[in-house]
C-alpha cells in the first residue's frame, strides 16, 4: 500500500466569495421566513386591538348629504356598524352605499379588523369611501397607551 500525498490548493479568493454568498443566502432564507410567518402577524393584530367601550362616529360627505358611520365597540370587539342620516333621497342618489356597508361588515365582523378586507369592482369606491370612515372612527375607539 503506498500512500500518495494530495495537496489541494485553494484561492483566498474563491473562499472569500464562497463565505459571501453562503451568507447572503442565509440572509435571504431568514428574511423570507420572517416576512410570510402569518402566525406574529395575528398575534399582533389580536394584542393591538383594545378600544374604549361606546359608540363611536365618523363622517361622510356625498354631494352636500352628510352620512354619519357609527360603530359601536367593547373592550376587546367592535360590535355593530351602521349608517346614521341616511335619508331617501341620499339612499336613491348612491344605492350601492347600503349594500357595501353590508358586505364590508361581514367581513369585519368575522375578522375583527380591517386588513385583507375584499369588495367587488363595482363598488369599490363607495367600499374605500366607508373603509375610511369606519377606521377613523375605531381610531377614535382605541384606548391611548
């Protein structure tokens, strides 16, 4: 048995950008499995989400109608959301604001919050419009830290 010596003879510069992008790939596994983790994300939503128990309004202007949102929350859960002020002649002006009001309280009723919340092409910019009004209003809803 005759034992042959192998020398094997590496570049700094082959192991330098060998470690580099082991590295960046190390990187990029672990950015991607922190930004798609869903578990953190409902774990924050549940643990932001502490109002002051009432009825709470916000606003809406169509032409020169005002509609008042009002959603009424408990401590931990909104509970109801309608419209205020609405009277015939506005309801028959935009005929799509009830039944939006409708699908998008639904949605928040079973979420319990206003992310991923979904409205057809048809109505979407009535659904922003009360979005946008049902947020400043829990925005007025939430318990100040």
């Amino acid at each position: 048995m005759s034992s042959k010596t192998k020398i094997v003879v590496f570049h700094m510069k082959e192991l330098i950008y060998t470690a580099i992008f082991v590295g960046l790939a190390i990187l990029f596994i672990i950015l991607m499995v922190c930004m798609f983790d869903k578990k953190g994300d409902d774990k924050k939503t549940k643990e932001t989400m502490k109002y002051q128990a009432g009825v709470y309004t916000s606003s809406i202007l169509f032409n020169d109608n005002v509609l008042d949102v009002e959603v009424a929350v408990d401590e931990k859960k909104i509970k109801s959301i309608s419209l205020v002020n609405l009277d015939e002649s506005t309801a028959t002006m935009y005929p799509l604001v009830e039944p939006a009001l409708e699908s998008l309280s639904e949605q928040i009723y079973k979420k319990q919050s206003l992310e991923n919340i979904t409205y057809s092409e048809e109505n979407q910019y009535t659904s922003m419009v009360l979005i946008n009004a049902i947020e400043d209003a829990l925005d007025k809803a939430e318990v100040k830290k």
